[in-house]
C-alpha cells in the first residue's frame, strides 16, 4: 500500500487548491495512525465524488498517482543446458537436490561475474575473494556430485559421460551423455573432449589440478610447486 502522507503531497503538487481538502485528512492521520486506513477511503471517497476534483482538469495526472506499477518478474540465470533428443535421460533430480544445486550454480555465476571485475580493475582483493569462494565451490560441488552419483547409482559409470540438465519443464535431469555404438563415427563427431575429471558433471563448477594451476595464473597469483 503507498504510503498516505506522501500520496497527498504528490496530489497537492499536481494541484495546490486542493490543499484546504487534503491538508485536514493528513493532520488527522497525525492525530490518529492507527486510522490509516479509514483516512484511505475518506481520501478515495473524496476523490471519486467532489465535483471540483471530478471535474478538475488535471484529473488525469492525478489518477497516474494511483497507478501500481507491475513488477517485472526478474528470471534468475543459470548455466544448465537443455536436454536434447540425443540425451539419455537416468531420472529427474530430486527437489532437495535440485535446489542446493540451483543454489550452486548462482554461486558458480556470481562469482564468473566477480572474477570478471577483478580482471578489470586488477584488484588483489576480488583476485582473492574469486579464489577463496571458488575453492569452497569446488569442496561443494565434489559434495553434491557424491549425493547425486549415489542417488542414481553412478559409481559404476565414468563422471564424464553423465552431466545434469534442464527439461523443457523446467526440472533438473541427470543425463547420460556418452552416445549408443551404434550411433559410429557420426555420433562422435560432434562430441566435444572432456576431461578426465572425476569432480562432477558439466554445469557445475569444476576444477582440477591443471585448471586450478591455470586459474592461479589467471589471477595473477604464483601457482603451487607440482608435488613429488
């Protein structure tokens, strides 16, 4: 609900002779506030009979006032792909598991975003703020791909060949990607080189020794020695 003081003060500015009819419903909201309301249908009732307000010219400007304006339904990102005919379909995700994993990959965005910025202004800080949360993303996405490969019995599976995606409906699928012999050279063409991984599906957050030395690089930072 807007606001009744500020409500006024906006009609009033459209119009200044209404003062002497509006003016009295805000003191009386001082008085009483807990009226509130009742000052709202004494305002609205005013509005909709007095002559001098129905027939105003700039009734137009101040029914404008009034207007709600619709709050655009803001679509959050994701970086799930969509399940293709080509896809073996294992099951849909779990509720619970679904959202942890949304959850996830708004993380794994924000800070795509955040590590962009740093690159910009070549800030040490973000550089380490980019590299302390993408190593607890990493800790987190090794989590939820242990749930999900316990879920739908994947142990038995290579992680590569299966990856998580969007249906049409909107629900997270695990799929399998790894396409049927039969398909031949045709199939694997268009297959792309994955790495060797364990760490989870695709769309999530993955890092491993080598990409973790890259990103050390990429942020500037001195990579650690190879163990021996």
């Amino acid at each position: 609900m807007k606001n009744l003081d500020k409500t006024i003060d906006r009609i009033l500015k459209v119009d200044p002779t209404l003062e002497e009819k509006l003016v009295p419903i805000k003191n009386k909201l001082k008085k009483f506030p807990g009226r509130r309301l009742s000052y709202w249908k004494e305002l609205l009732a005013l509005l909709n009979s007095d002559p001098s307000i129905v027939n105003n010219p700039k009734r137009t400007e101040i029914s404008k006032i009034f207007n709600v304006k619709k709050r655009t339904s803001h679509q959050q990102l994701n970086s799930f792909k969509m399940v293709t005919p080509a896809d073996r379909v294992i099951g849909v995700i779990p509720e619970n598991f679904s959202d942890e994993i949304k959850r996830h990959d708004r993380e794994y965005i924000a800070i795509a975003k955040l590590n962009v910025e740093a690159v910009l202004t070549d800030s040490t800080e973000l550089k380490a703020e980019v590299l302390r949360r993408g190593t607890l993303l990493e800790i987190h996405n090794k989590k939820i791909w242990l749930k999900l490969r316990d879920y739908f019995k994947l142990w038995d599976k290579p992680a590569n060949n299966c990856t998580i995606k969007k249906q049409e409906n909107g629900l997270l699928a695990m799929v399998d990607t790894q396409p049927p012999l039969y398909s031949g050279m045709a199939g694997m063409l268009g297959r792309p080189q994955l790495p060797d991984s364990q760490s989870g599906p695709s769309g999530i957050f993955r890092v491993d020794p080598n990409s973790l030395r890259q990103l050390f690089q990429a942020l500037g930072f001195e990579p650690p020695p190879d163990d021996e």
